[in-house]
C-alpha cells in the first residue's frame, strides 16, 4: 500500500493554527465578557431617589450600573464593608466612619444638604424644648442622630440626665411611634412627614445650625478611575433626574409616590427641607485645590472626636473628587 507523502511546511503551519483555535476563541471569549456591574447600595432618602427615578426611566441605559435597595444606611456600610457593593449613598459622618474603619472612600457626589429634612417631632401636649423634660425621645445611633439631639438640648437647657433616650435604628421609628412608645423623636424624611400626618408637631430641624447634614455618594478608593466611565453616567443620569423634578414636578412626585410611600403631594413636601446642588455646585463643593466641602467635612470629623464616634480624626487625604461629575455643558 502506497505512503501519502510528508506534509509539507504549509500543511503544518496550517494543522498548528487549526490546533490553536479552541483555545484562541476561549480567549477571545473571556476578553469580551463585560466586567462585573458596579453596584451601589441606598436606603428611602429623598435626595437619593433621583438615582432610581432615572433608572425607571431609562435613564441609566446600558451603563455597567447595578444600585440596590437597602432598608437603613447600616445596612448599606454592612454591604459595603463586607465587599458587596462599590459604593453607598451615605451622610457625611457615615463616610468617616467607614473610612476609619479600614475601607477607604472617596465623595464623588452631593446629593442634598439638610435645611429642615432631619428633625424632632413631639406629641401634641409637647409645646416647647423645655417640656421635654422627663420624656422618652427616640434617635438612631449615628452621629447625625447624636448631633441632632446634641443641638435639641441646648436649645432646651436640658442636660443628658434631663431625658430618656432610646436608640432606634431608622426602619422602626415609625413603627415605635405609632405604638406610643415615645415622646418626641429625632427623625428624618420621608418618615418625618409620615409621622406628622399622625398628628405629630415638629418642634426643631436642621435649619437651626449651620449645614453638616450632607447626603452624598461615596465608593471604593480602588475603582475611582477604574469605573470612572460607569461613575459619570450614574452621575448624569442623577442630574437628568433632577433637572426633570425641578421642571415637572408633579410627574416626578408621582413616580416617587409609591416608592417613598407617600401621596405626591407628600412627596413634594419632603424636599422642602432640602438643598439640591446641581452640576455646577457639584464641582464647586468637590473639585479645584480649595473644594469647598472640605471645611464642613473636617467640622464634623471634630465633632465626632467630641461625641466619641471617631476613634481618630480624618486627615481626609483623598476623600472627594470630581472626577465622575459630567464633563463640559451639561444637557
């Protein structure tokens, strides 16, 4: 029987390429997969549901985004602790003290600042500070929450001692005021205005001193640059949002209603006591060499030194930054 000849140099070449195609289209294939979505995590807040307003809209389009609901903002440094998430919509004090706990931030947006959002409701025979004398008040552990009862007792003349108070994470205060349980609480929308509609009378809120209340968007320090394209169209999409609300918003506060719970006309009631900083206050509060969130970020880094809330103050090194707001004209 007749040997078919050699191969020749061509027909190797050509048998090796053949052999080499399974695992050039694995390649091929694993270098096509799109990278995990970038997930960020926020509970009910106001200034925070512009994010989920533009995604039911659209708005977010094909953006490698993912946000997620969460039931308080302990659930969301839970999440964003344990490594679930690459950011959170967080206050100000929670920002430091996730970044003293070990996992470094940086602010990249201000969603809002509290001028009337987070304040102390009381039952109706409660007609002034002084009065709550004796009586059972409930906050949540936080600064926020310390702060704000911290500012109610001077303005009462009351000493600590003066008052019984008892910590309630966010989620329950409504529950726990309902039950008669409490005498006035240290609340904030849009549970404050769900707890007026019970006939509870608003006796201080955050317009009585000076802005620390600030609700902004925080993520991991390693994906700043890495997920920057992600982070700009999460940051559009949050302004497309507001610029919607602030031009039609009764269409908005609808959307919002079921969400937030509330009837439209509620809805827009809970921004009443809010500042919501747009693009170009964006980027004075976090770009240029002198942002201008910075004084307001070392006043609260004292003030939980103070309240024992910081085991040690931020040298906030690194943590803000304007690189995800939109570049250029916003439209």
């Amino acid at each position: 029987m007749a040997q078919s000849p050699p191969p020749s140099a061509a027909c190797k070449v050509r048998r090796r390429l053949l052999a080499a195609l399974p695992a050039f289209g694995l390649l091929t294939l694993q270098g096509c997969t799109p990278p995990a979505p970038l997930v960020i995590a926020a509970h009910t807040w106001p200034g925070y549901e512009f994010m989920f307003l533009a995604r039911d809209l659209g708005w977010l389009g094909t953006s490698g985004v993912s946000l997620t609901r969460t039931s308080s903002a302990t659930e969301s440094i839970r999440e964003l602790e344990q490594g679930r998430v690459d950011g959170a919509a967080l206050t100000l004090d929670e920002v430091l003290r996730v970044r003293a706990s070990g996992t470094a931030l940086t602010i990249v947006l201000v969603f809002d600042i509290s001028a009337g959002a987070d304040v102390v409701l009381a039952r109706g025979n409660i007609e002034a500070l002084p009065a709550l004398r004796g009586r059972r008040i409930g906050v949540e552990s936080g600064t926020v929450g310390a702060l704000m009862l911290r500012k109610l007792m001077v303005a009462a003349e009351l000493q600590d001692a003066d008052i019984i108070a008892e910590a309630l994470p966010a989620d329950e205060h409504l529950g726990a005021w309902q039950a008669g349980r409490l005498d006035a609480i240290v609340t904030y929308e849009p549970t404050a205005t769900l707890i007026e509609q019970t006939g509870a009378r608003r006796i201080f809120d955050s317009r009585m001193f000076p802005p620390l209340v600030i609700d902004v968007l925080a993520v991991r320090r390693e994906i700043l640059h890495a997920r920057r394209d992600d982070l700009r169209a999460l940051a559009r999409a949050h302004f497309r949002a507001l610029r919607h609300f602030t031009r039609h918003r009764l269409d908005a506060a609808h959307r919002l209603a079921a969400r937030m719970k509330l009837s439209p006309e509620g809805v827009l009631d809970t921004y009443r006591g809010l500042e919501l900083p747009d693009v170009a206050q964006n980027r004075d509060l976090l770009g240029g060499t002198a942002p201008r969130l910075a004084p307001t970020l070392a006043e609260v880094s004292r003030l939980m030194l103070e309240l024992g809330s910081l085991p040690h103050a931020d040298k906030l090194a690194g943590i803000v930054s304007d690189v995800a707001l939109p570049q250029g004209n916003f439209q």
